[in-house]
C-alpha cells in the first residue's frame, strides 16, 4: 500500500519536533528547578594603583666629540667602545706649525720685553734730566709715549702667544667627561674642520635618565605639589624583558605643563653598574600613584551596565539575585577594584548575568578567587630597594 506523501512529511516533522524537545528538556533543568550558577565571595585585598609610561633611556651626559681647531688626524689613541676616564687622550692633529708659531711669539715676545726695558730706561733718564734742565718737556712726553707703546706691544704679543699655545694644546683632544666611547668616526690621515667634524660620541656612565610625561589630571590628583613626586619610587622595564627589573627615583619635575598635550615632564634616575641600560633604548616606566590600601575585589566579567550605571548581582540568603549598584575603581588584570556599594564576604554572581535577572532564585556554585599570579601592589621590597637606592645617590 502506498503512503500518501503530504502523510509521510507530517510524521517526518513531529518525529524532529520530538527530538528537539527531547534535547531542550535535557539542556534546561527540571521544572521548578533552579539553575546551577557560579557565584564567588567577594574579597578585600591590599592593593596600589600605579600608571605606566613609555620613554626612552638617556645618559646624563651626552657628549659629540668635535675639534676646536681645523687640521690633519695624526693618531687614535683609544679602543672603540671601551670606558674612558676624563682627561684621557683620545686624539692627536699633526701640531707642528702650531708649536712653529708658539716659537716664533715666543721669541717676538722676548724682543718686545728688551724693547720695553730700553724705552723705559730712557724715560727715566728723561725724567731726571728734566729736573736738571737738560731736556726739554716735550722730549721727556715723547720717551713716555714710546714706553707705554712698547709696553702695549708687550701685551698683545702675550695674548698672541696664549692663543698660539691653546691651539697647540687643543691638538691634543681629551676627553671632556668620564664614559662609554663611540667609534671612531674619522680616522688618521684626515682633515678636520673646527666645531664640524665629528669625531666621536661619549656617554657617561652608571646612571640613566628615563623622561615620561604625566597627564595633568593625574599630576594633580597624586601629586599636585613637586616635592609630592621626588624621590617616588619606579620600576623600569626594557623590551624582551620579563617584569620590571630595573629600580629607580623621580628626581626632576619640569616648572611647566605642555599646553598642547596636557602633559608634565617628570624624569626617574636609575643606576646602570651592570651597563645594562644602553642610551636610546624604549622603556616602559610604572609608579605608584598612591598607597596600598584595603580594596574588595571581584572579577570584571561581573560586572554589567543599566542604563550607564554599573552594578553586580548579589546573592541573598534565599539565594535569590539581587540587583547591586556599584561603583569602579582600578583594573588588577582580570579582576576590577570596586569602590563602593559592596562589602566583603558577599556572593556574586560571575558567570551568567545574561541569563539571571533580579529575584530570580539560583542553585549557586561557589569558585575560589584566582589571584596567585595577579600583582596588586609594587610590593614592598621592591620600594624598599628602591628608596635605599635613592638615599645612596
């Protein structure tokens, strides 16, 4: 016998009709049932909120070598890359027509002071002839003159021959601050010119400066006054590092905001024994902006939104949601600070705020609070390192 087919696609559809409600009844718990929830108890936890800037890392001193006077590279006389104290000799120009010119001033100098002995000599012959009558007064002015002029010829000379021997002495290039030296950007046998060529760079050693700038609003909501900010520890971190392993101080507060940006510049000072922080390289600065204190914590994914309100479910005694206003403070990674309007030890519902509504009764699920690998302060070693630094400076 054959079934007709309008029969056959009826009891094809209620056959799938069934199966979905059997799987609908499987999914949903039983009538008058309540859902299984996860909840957690809210908890207080010391915690600090700190800012973190980008900078780039300076050397206090910063030096592009450069020669004083022009001439022809004679000698390198330092190891490219290694420490240099001041005062060592790093460079020679070939100075020979410079001592032949101290040499020549020198002697010109000499004649010049037999010249000023002899007008002198002169003048004062004059000036007890005069008394006898035996020269004329005009003579005697004359002879005056000509000593004050040798005398005057005496004095430029000397400053001739000062110049002369400064030039020959900046022959010989030093190094004007203690550091790391560069390479050597011109080698023997080249001619230089004065105040252009650039010879080398030095930077100097065991500090470094990290410069960031601080929003105005945070400026004044921590700080506000500059003494507020010296000496506030920071923690430093370079790129590829793990954590922030480098310790260092505020110790500059610029006089001025950036009008253009809102911005203060503020600079932290960081001892570098090991040579670590190379000058120019990205950094990433943290500070605390205020002490640790006592704050409840729950996880941010519980957190919902009405109408721009923030708030959490609770859960009561009845184990019945209850709708909680709250109000946010700083984010711990995963976990939000909350302000006010929740107290310690409450249940929250963390997982499946879409789904329960206020009132609604709810099996909960009580979870342990995960915060093993969750900082929540720049602990206080790590300050203390730092302020025991920064009073060694």
């Amino acid at each position: 016998m054959k079934i007709p087919l309008l029969a056959l696609i009826t009891a094809t559809t209620l056959l799938l009709a069934g199966c979905d409600l059997a799987e609908t009844a499987q999914a949903s718990p039983p009538q008058g049932q309540a859902p299984s929830i996860e909840v957690l108890k809210a908890r207080s936890f010391d915690v600090q909120p700190w800012k973190t800037y980008t900078s780039r890392i300076e050397a206090p001193e910063q030096v592009a070598l450069r020669p004083r006077i022009s001439g022809v590279v004679e000698a390198i006389h330092f190891v490219e890359g290694q420490a240099v104290k001041k005062d060592d000799l790093l460079i020679t120009l070939d100075s020979r027509y410079l001592a032949a010119r101290v040499d020549q001033l020198s002697a010109e100098l000499a004649s010049a002071s037999a010249a000023v002995r002899q007008a002198e000599n002169e003048y004062n012959r004059a000036k007890r002839l005069i008394q006898q009558q035996a020269i004329s007064k005009e003579q005697a002015e004359l002879r005056q003159s000509v000593a004050q002029q040798r005398r005057a010829d005496v004095n430029s000379i000397k400053a001739r021959l000062t110049q002369a021997e400064l030039d020959l002495s900046y022959a010989s290039i030093r190094a004007p601050i203690a550091g790391t030296i560069s390479r050597a950007e011109i080698t023997a046998g080249n001619t230089i010119s004065a105040n252009q060529s650039l010879l080398t760079n030095i930077s100097s050693q065991q500090q470094r400066y990290a410069y960031f700038n601080m929003e105005e609003r945070t400026w004044y909501r921590h700080y506000s006054k500059r003494e507020n900010a010296i000496s506030a520890p920071v923690v430093v971190q370079l790129i590829g590092e793990e954590g922030y392993p480098h310790r260092g101080v505020i110790d500059f507060v610029d006089n001025v905001i950036d009008e253009s940006s809102g911005t203060l510049r503020i600079r932290a000072v960081l001892p570098d024994e090991e040579g670590q922080l190379l000058p120019g390289a990205f950094a990433r600065v943290r500070l605390a902006v205020a002490k640790a204190s006592a704050k409840v914590l729950v996880p941010d994914r519980a957190i919902a939104t009405d109408l721009g309100n923030k708030f959490v479910l609770t859960v009561n005694e009845d184990n019945q949601a209850t709708y909680t206003q709250v109000s946010l403070g700083e984010r711990f990674g995963d976990y939000r600070v909350i302000e006010s309007g929740l107290a310690e030890g409450v249940s929250v519902v963390i997982n499946g705020t879409a789904k329960v509504g206020p009132g609604m009764t709810i099996n909960p699920v009580e979870v342990d609070m995960d915060t093993h690998d969750l900082q929540l302060t720049l602990n206080a070693q790590l300050l203390n390192n730092t302020q025991t630094a920064a009073a060694t400076r």
